[in-house]
C-alpha cells in the first residue's frame, strides 16, 4: 500500500508544469505574473530579478526551480501523509517487543524527510523576490518544524518514566497530544501548500492534483484516527483486566490458566515497552 500511496503522491506533483498552457508564465504569459519577477512587476526589486535571470539561463533556471519544488511538496507530502501516520498507526496496532524503539527510529526518519524538504522549502522562499513570511503555508511549516523537533525528546522521556511508573505521565500526554496535532496540521499544511502554488503560479498544481491529495490524506488520517481509538479501546480494557487481576489474586481465587491469560492482555497493552 505505501508504494500504491508513494506512487499516487508523487502524481499529485505538478507534471506539466512550468511550461504547460496553464501556467501562468508559459508562452504568452509574460507580463501577467501577479508577483512581477519574471514580467509584470511594479518595484524595482522585481526589475533586477527578471534582468538576473533574462536569457538562455531563465529556461534553466526554471527547470531547477521546477525539480526544487517537486521535491520539497513530494518529500514533505511523504513525510506527513505517509510516515508519520504510518509510524503512529504502528504504535497503536502492533504488539511486539522493542516496539517503542521502532516507532521512535521511524519517526525520526520521517523527520530526517521533513528536514530535506524543510531546506528545499526555504531555498525556494529565499529565492523569490517576494516576501512569503507572512503567508499561511510556510509560517505553519516552520512552527511544525519547530514542534517536532521536541517529540522525540517527549517520547523518549515518556518511556523511561512509563518504565519507571508503569502508567502515562505528563510525558505521555505532551508526546501523544502535540504528535497528533503536529501531524495533523502538517496534513493540512500540505494542501495549503498546493494551494499556495496556485497562488503563486510559477508552477500550478492541476486540480486532479489537489483533490488526489485531498482524498489521500483524509484516509491516510481517518485511518489513523481509528488506529487511536482501537489502541485506547485496547488499553482501556487492558487496564481493566491487571486491576481485576490484582484484585482477584489478592483474593487467591485465580485459576493457573485464567492469571496467564490476564496476563498477555496486560502485556498487549504493555507491548510497546
Ligand atoms: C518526530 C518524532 C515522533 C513523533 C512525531 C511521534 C508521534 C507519536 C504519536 C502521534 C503517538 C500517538 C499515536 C496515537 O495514538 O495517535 C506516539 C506515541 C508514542 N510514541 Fe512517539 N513520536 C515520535 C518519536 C518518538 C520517540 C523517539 C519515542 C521513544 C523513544 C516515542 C515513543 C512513543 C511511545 C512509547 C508512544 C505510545 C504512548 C502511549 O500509548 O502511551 N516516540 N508518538
Ligand atoms: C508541513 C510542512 C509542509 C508541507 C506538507 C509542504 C507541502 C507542499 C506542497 C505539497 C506544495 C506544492 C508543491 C507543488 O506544487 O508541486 C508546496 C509548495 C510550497 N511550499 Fe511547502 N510544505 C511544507 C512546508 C514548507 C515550508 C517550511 C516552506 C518554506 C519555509 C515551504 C515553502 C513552499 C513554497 C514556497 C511552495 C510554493 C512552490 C511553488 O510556487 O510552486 N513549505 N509545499
């Protein structure tokens, strides 16, 4: 399925791009380019823009700026709609020993993704004569930049004092809660970005491309969303069962049998650890 998922989002990158009669700076649309860089501008900034990248090296220019852009929506999109769901739905299903180790390093290689389509991000706000700060799409990307970076500290904080305890801690809130907004808002951010592009019109996203991702991601996150409720249905129950089990042994009415059943569910809930 991650191959069907990687292979459909890399379609939802724009194909025809930079020079497809949609774009806005294709054959004959010079001058129309609502941020004048390249034609149409109305500061001077703009004017040394263009004048930089006037003549056989604007085909070129662009061509890189294309691959840059690809890259940044196909690596973050990977990260966000792909990985990280994947590795939060993983902690919340799976039952084996080590699991937390898993999750953690997979987590941290979606990151190391965001991270390389992070700098392609910024290379590419760098390089407009525009200023992007102030729009939607990259603010959140940098605070989702920001907030990961304290995940992995809260999860690894979170298993040692689980380990410790035996039961979720300020830790485990923090590491649950922020990951499910991050992601969450990561997700979204993905589709700001395609809209974005369109605003931009260096490279437009076709309409296909932004409902492809809008289908993809809603089910990635829907099927993370129950991934959540399963595992806390699970625990729950869990739970449930080692305080009757305590309960019952204190009473010494337990069967060999029934008290090593018990004891697999707790270890279900357990698993990650
Ligand atoms: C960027 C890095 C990480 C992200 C984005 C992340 C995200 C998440 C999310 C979203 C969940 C909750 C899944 C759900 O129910 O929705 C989770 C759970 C968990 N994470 Fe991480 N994680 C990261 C790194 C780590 C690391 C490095 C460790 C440990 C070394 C770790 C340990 C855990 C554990 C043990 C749980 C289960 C908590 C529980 O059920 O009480 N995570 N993580
Ligand atoms: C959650 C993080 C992010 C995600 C999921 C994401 C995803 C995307 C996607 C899917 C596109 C459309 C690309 C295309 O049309 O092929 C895009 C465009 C863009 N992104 Fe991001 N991005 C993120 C963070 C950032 C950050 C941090 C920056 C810069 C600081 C940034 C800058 C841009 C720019 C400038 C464009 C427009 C490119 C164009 O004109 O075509 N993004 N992003």
């Amino acid at each position: 399925m991650a191959l069907t998922t990687t292979i459909a989002l890399f379609s939802l990158t724009p194909s025809a791009l930079a020079f497809g009669p949609r774009h806005q700076y294709g054959p004959g649309g010079w001058g129309g380019g609502r941020y004048g860089p390249f034609g149409g501008g109305d500061d001077n900034d703009d004017g040394n823009a263009f004048s930089q990248f006037a003549g056989s090296n604007f085909a070129n220019y662009l061509g890189d700026r294309e691959k840059i852009v690809i890259a940044h929506g196909v690596l973050a999109s990977l990260a966000f709609v792909v990985f990280f769901p994947l590795g939060s739905i993983l902690i919340r299903l799976g039952s084996f020993p080590g699991l937390w180790l898993v999750h953690g390093l997979f987590q941290i290689f979606a990151y190391m993704v965001y991270i390389a389509a992070f700098g392609l991000g910024v290379w590419f706000v760098n390089n407009i004569p525009v200023n992007l700060i102030d729009r939607y799409h990259p603010v959140i990307g940098i605070v989702v930049f920001v907030l990961l970076f304290f995940q992995p500290i809260l999860g690894l904080v979170h298993h040692f004092q689980f380990k410790k305890y035996n039961r979720r801690t300020i830790w485990s809130y923090g590491h649950l809660w922020l990951g499910r907004i991050v992601i969450t808002l990561g997700i979204i951010n993905g589709g700001l970005g395609l809209l974005f592009a369109t605003e931009l019109g260096f490279f437009v996203p076709s309409q296909g491309q932004i409902i492809a991702y809008g289908v993809i991601a809603g089910v990635m996150w829907l099927l993370w969303v129950l991934a959540a409720i399963i595992g806390e249905n699970r625990r729950a129950r869990s739970r449930r069962a080692s305080s009757r089990s305590r309960r019952t042994s204190r009473s010494r009415r337990i069967s060999r049998d029934s008290s090593s059943s018990l004891y697999k569910e707790t270890y279900a809930h357990h698993g990650y650890a």
